[in-house]
C-alpha cells in the first residue's frame, strides 16, 4: 500500500466487482477506505471459492487495504450514522441504482449538502440523461449493450462474451481516474463535484476508439478497425502449443517472412506498400498459421527473440501463477492476512520513490464498525445503544 492519498477519507457504498475495484485501488494509494455494507455483507462475499472463513475470493481480490463498517440504512438510526459518515468524508462512490439512494436519503444535492466538499461519485448502468436511466445493468447486459459480445460475430463467431468480468473492470478505472480529478480541482478550488460515471457509454468510447473506423470521417462511414476484426488474427497452433506472433513493422515483416521461406515476396509492391500490406494482412497471417505447426513454442521463441519480433507464449490462467517474469517480482506473493496467507492480485502501478505500507487484508463485515464510529465522535454508550438496536453490526464473518 503506498500513501499517496494519505489523509483522503472515501466513502465506499459498493458491492461485487466495479465499485469494490475502484475503491480499492484508492485504498492501495493510500486512501483511508470505509466499506458501508448492509447487515448481510457484500453479495461478494459469498462468491466461489471460499476460504475457511466463509469469505470468497472474489471479495479479497477487491477489498483489500479497506475497513468495514454493518449498517443497517433501512432504519433512521443507520441513516443517521451514514449521514455522520458523510460529513467526515471526502469521497463517496456507490453503485447502486440512483433512485435507490434517492429513498436512503443520501442523493447526490442531499449529501452534498451535507458536505459542500464531497466528491460524489455514482457508477451508474446508463447515463442519467439518456431514456436507458435506472435500468438494471451488470457486466453481461454492458457487454451486449456496449458492442463487445457483439465483435465475435465480426469474425464469423457467434456473439460471445469476454470471459471476464470486463465491462465492470474498465469502467472501474474510469471511476478512479473522475475521482483522481475530482480531487485535483478541489484542491483548486475547495468545491466538491458530483460525478457520474456510467458503464454504458464508458464501454463504448472504450470500444470505439479504433473501431469508429470510417464513420470517424462521415455518417456513411463504416466502423471496425479492420486488423482487429481480421478472422485470422489469433494465436498460432506450434508443435506443442500456442503462440502469439506479432509483427508490426515492415520490416518485422520482412524478417519473418525470410525466415519462413517467403523471401521473395518482401520484394512485391504491395508488400512494400504499406496501405496495401495493411489491406492484405490476412494473407500474411494465413502464410505464419501454415509454418507455425513446424516449430515447437520454445523454438518460435528463440528464433522470434533473436529476430527482434514481438511474441508471447499462450498462457493459462494457471501458467501465471508459474511465470518467469511475473515469479521474479513476486507478483503473487503470498501475504499474512491473519488466518493463514491468501494470494492476492497487487496494484501493477510502479511509483519508484514513494514509501509503502504493509498492506491490510480484505476486512471482516463489520470488524471496524466500533473504531469507525469512535472515530466520528460516537461515544461507546452511543455505540452501545446504535448495536442494540441492530442499526449497526460488529460481527466479522
């Protein structure tokens, strides 16, 4: 964890993978993170495979360097405490459906009024301005809605998803970077902001900043990208495996085309042209799929490597665990969460001359309600009273 965002307080009212995501790349900056879940915790928490604590991988995966705090927001006194938590903070971000925080009390103009100085940010299906506003929306609907299960089709698949939770994990980083900015005005200015980051239209401008293609330039345009969309782009079949190869460049091209026994045509014009070569990329693919069964993975990478051409092995999700590169900055390095060690999925983000901290491991539901309150200026018989009622929980499952 490293403290970049040291003396930042962010409100996080999410659950399963967006919000979570972007919350707690905030939180491995620094950010002091409280998670406001409901007295039955996060539905994440109850994704498969668990730990022997009951808790899913998919939570420790988004929430670590967090605190949680149960509150119940369906009873006043709770609402009460949320709004407490609001005036302490400088962040909020939430993903739920905006008509229901309306009916909690705590709308973007209510809050705000609460703290002047809140950056509200709401990640939201559909954009409030559109005639899609407040429809239900999680990664599946966005993919199809978006144009990304839909590309499959392009290179004559049916449609098909991405078999990530991608549309949520794209759009998560555009939460960080609103609330990034947010901040940076704020400084600025002592204003907070209402933000909204809709999953629909991020994907799209994700989606078509190459695949606007022709429509770029007229109505009439067509949109794809076409390398892209190019049916023989994909892996190419070795001896013993996949491989990805990638030239880039003419002579990339003409390096790899030699060595395959096609010397004679990186002297055709076409080739040396390069509009036309674009045009005719399949032909080129087609020529590396036919001579790539003749080497095994290793030998393709040898060669690739001493000619300069970008390659990569075909990796599965378990050969990561195992890889070279990623092994030697211990990339999936086991880490102490207090009930045995648990893998986790670090921040890639490098900041060379910034200290860190030892991170804090996915938190129990509701293991901080009492310090968390106590820091808001409860009294313990205020806390008492708010547990007896059930308006908070403190049970860390």
């Amino acid at each position: 964890m490293l403290t970049l965002l040291r003396g930042i307080t962010v409100l996080d009212v999410t659950t399963i993978v967006l919000g979570p995501m972007a919350t707690q790349i905030l939180a491995d900056l620094g950010a002091s993170v409280i998670k406001v879940e409901a007295p039955a915790g996060d539905l994440a928490r109850a994704a498969q495979p668990f730990r022997e604590d009951g808790v899913g991988a998919l939570y420790h995966n988004n929430n670590r360097n967090k605190r949680s705090i149960a509150i119940d927001l369906k009873s006043e006194a709770g609402r009460q405490t949320m709004a407490r938590l609001v005036e302490h903070s400088d962040v909020l971000v939430h993903n739920m459906r905006p008509r229901a925080m309306d009916a909690l009390g705590f709308a973007p103009q209510a809050a705000m009024r609460l703290n002047p100085r809140l950056i509200y940010c709401a990640a939201v299906g559909f954009g409030s301005d559109g005639p899609y506003a407040g429809q239900p929306a999680y990664d599946d609907v966005i993919q199809a809605a978006s144009g990304i299960a839909g590309l499959a089709a392009r290179v004559g698949d049916r449609p098909a998803y991405i078999p990530s939770i991608f549309a949520d994990k794209v759009t998560a980083l555009y939460v960080v970077n609103a609330v990034l900015a947010a901040l940076f005005d704020r400084q600025r200015t002592g204003s907070g902001h209402e933000v909204e980051v809709p999953m629909f239209e991020s994907m799209v401008a994700f989606l078509m900043s190459e695949h606007l293609a022709g429509a770029t330039f007229s109505e009439d345009g067509s949109c794809g990208y076409h390398r892209m969309l190019e049916p023989d782009r994909r892996p190419f079949e070795t001896a013993d495996g996949w491989i990805a190869i990638l030239p880039y460049t003419e002579d990339q091209w003409r390096r790899l085309l030699v060595e395959i026994g096609h010397a004679g045509l990186v002297e055709s014009a076409w080739f040396r042209n390069p509009r036309e070569r674009s045009g005719r990329i399949g032909e080129l693919y087609r020529l590396v799929a036919a001579a790539s069964p003749g080497r095994t993975t290793d030998q393709w990478m040898s060669t690739l490597r001493e000619l300069d051409i970008p390659y990569a092995r075909v990796n599965s999700l378990e050969d990561l665990l195992r890889d070279p590169h990623l092994q030697s900055i211990d990339f999936f390095s086991p880490r102490p969460p207090g009930k045995g060690t648990v893998r986790s999925v670090p921040q890639p983000i490098r900041f060379h001359d910034a200290p860190e901290e030892e991170d804090r491991p996915a938190p129990g539901l509701g293991a901080d309600t009492v310090e968390i309150l106590a820091e808001i200026g409860y009294s313990p018989a205020e806390i008492d009273a708010l547990i007896e009622s059930n308006a908070v929980a403190t049970s860390a499952i």
